[in-house]
C-alpha cells in the first residue's frame, strides 16, 4: 500500500482507505458483522490505515466495528480513523440560509465527539469532520470555532475538516483559504470531476489535504448497475436509481469500460486509477463490506497512474447531474 502525506498536517495514510458507510447497516443494506470484521481486518493486513465513519453511519454501528477491530489488533497508533459531526438538525445537505447554530452549536459539536469517543473506544478522534457545510458559516457565531479548539487542545481530536454537500464543491472554497480547517471530504469520480475546476487548485495551495468520496458512484461505476438491478427494499439506491437511470448509468458506464484498454482490468479499478491519478487527492474511501472488495480495491495502490492520453479522454464522460436530490 502507497502512502500520502496528508496535507499540511504532514501525516503519512494510505492512499486507499476504507469507507465504512456500508457496515453501519442501514441506507446501504445487506452488510453482515462479522464479515465486516473481517474486511476491517483484511484492510489493516494490507496496509490500509485511513478508516472514515460517522455517527450517522447505522446510528454509531458502524463506529462500534471500526473500533472493536482497532482495539483488538492494537492499532490505535497505526490507524488514522476519521468520523464526523452530524447536523444536530439533520438535514444532509446542509441548505444556505440555515445559520450554524442550528447545524453546529458548540455544545453540540463537543458532545457528538465525546458520543463518538466512546463508541469508537478509542482516547483519540484523528480527524474529526462537519458532516456537511456551507462557507456561510464562517462569518456565523455559535462557538463551533471554539468547541473544535477546545477539543484539540484536550488532546480529544488531532486534525478537523469538512465533508462537503453533494456535488458543490464550491461551497467550501472559503473554508479551504480559511486556515481552520485540515480536509476536506468531497465527491470525486469518473462523473463528478468539477473538483478539479477551483477546489483541487486551492487545497494543493493551502496543504488542505483531499478525501475522496463515492468513486464507484453508489455502484454506477464498477459496471455491476444494469437495467435490471434489483436492491433490497429500504435500500437508497432504490431512490438514487430510481426510473430510467438505471439504464442511463449502465450505457455511460459502458462507454467508460471501453476506453480502459489495458490501463486497468476492470471499470471499478479504472474509477479508483481516476481518482489515484490526481494529485491533490490525499485518499480515496471506496465502500468495503466484504473480504473481496478490500482484496481488490487495495490492489489498485501499485503507483501507476492512468497515461495523460486516458485522462483526457475520460474528461468527455463527466456527467452534471444530482441523484441525491431528485
């Protein structure tokens, strides 16, 4: 497994890491414990050692198995494990207008870490995020400022960061010239690629280091998403591929597959080389539930990057829209 520096922070994590979403059991379905435990398990064996959760991830589920695995391998030095605050009035995403205080309160911020400290069980938050963000709160009170360095300052969380809203990432811009902040979490794939218009720039400039979110866009991308995929029910993908997007996603990700050659195996592995081959992301956190996702997702950290002749050609693919939302 290669290594990056994590912004300005100078920590060394790797360059895949594991995105923990899918174990916490609930939106993403189908998870199983202890199959979860053994991929958490598998990662570390391979050298993964980024690990981003959140409370909001089956209601701390997800957190308690993050930690159960870190405690019992003795890890907690060697696993950089990142988590995040939710709005306390949750509403992913965050909508303008809505001042901080009612997103962020101080209190509020203090207490979902120290909720996160124990359920992880852990002494120590690596990286502790705002689960979504509008620049906005910057010129707002409501003590989130001082709530983040008094938790720095007990030695509670090391780094802070931002997870930013769905396909904007121009409303964290500010936050990232702000100096406040050590990362930011953004989508980031074959289809979303606006990051690199002004965000990518900007956090290469200030050392913000770049976490990136959905690579495999919810499955879209690993070329596994046809017309007649069916997901389980209460499972939220039956909303993100709701109607005719189905079809629509599979016929682009099939023209992605055929530009691939012989720069990656698969289109799941091209989607991962996309996001390895940009220089300002730090990590990228495709979702892992099982033994056989961590095996071939740790596989694509061999320090090739996809030839300037693919890239641009991929540049054609992206694809301006927000399943989330609609």
């Amino acid at each position: 497994m290669l290594v990056r520096t994590f912004g300005r922070g100078g920590e060394p994590v790797s360059e895949v890491g594991f995105g923990a979403w899918g174990i916490g059991k609930t939106m993403w379905l189908g998870a199983d414990d202890a199959e979860s435990l053994r991929a958490l398990d598998r990662a570390l064996d391979l050298g993964v050692t980024f690990i981003d959760t959140a409370p909001g991830y089956g209601r701390g589920h997800s957190e308690a198995l993050v930690g159960q695995v870190i405690r019992e391998r003795g890890a907690e030095d060697r696993v950089f494990v990142a988590t995040k605050v939710p709005p306390k009035n949750l509403q992913w995403p965050a909508r303008r207008g809505i001042p901080v205080s009612q997103c962020f309160p101080g209190a509020h911020v203090i207490s979902s870490a120290e909720h996160s400290l124990y359920t992880l069980g852990l002494e120590r938050i690596d990286l502790l995020q705002f689960h979504v963000w509008q620049d906005e709160y910057l010129d707002q009170q409501g003590g989130w400022m001082e709530a983040l360095a008094s938790l720095k300052n007990q030695g509670k969380v090391r780094f802070t960061g931002i997870s930013i809203n769905d396909h904007d990432p121009g409303s964290a811009l500010r936050a990232v010239q702000s100096g406040l902040f050590d990362s930011v979490q953004v989508i980031y794939n074959l289809f979303d690629q606006s990051p690199e218009k002004e965000l990518f720039p900007l956090c290469r400039k200030h050392g913000v280091a770049v976490i990136a979110r959905v690579p495999f866009d919810e499955g879209g991308l690993t070329g596994k998403v046809t017309p007649e995929t069916k997901f389980p029910d209460g499972d939220f993908r039956n909303h993100y591929f709701q109607g005719h997007r189905k079809r629509e996603v599979f016929e682009r990700a099939q023209a992605l597959d055929a530009l691939r050659g012989r720069e990656a195996a698969s289109l799941a592995e091209l989607a991962l080389r996309f996001c390895l081959s940009q220089e300002a992301v730090t990590t990228v956190i495709p979702g892992m539930r099982t033994v056989r996702h961590v095996e071939s997702n740790v596989a694509v950290s061999d320090g090739r990057p996809l030839s300037p002749e693919l890239r641009e050609a991929l540049r054609a693919h992206a694809w301006s829209r927000n399943f989330y939302s609609s």
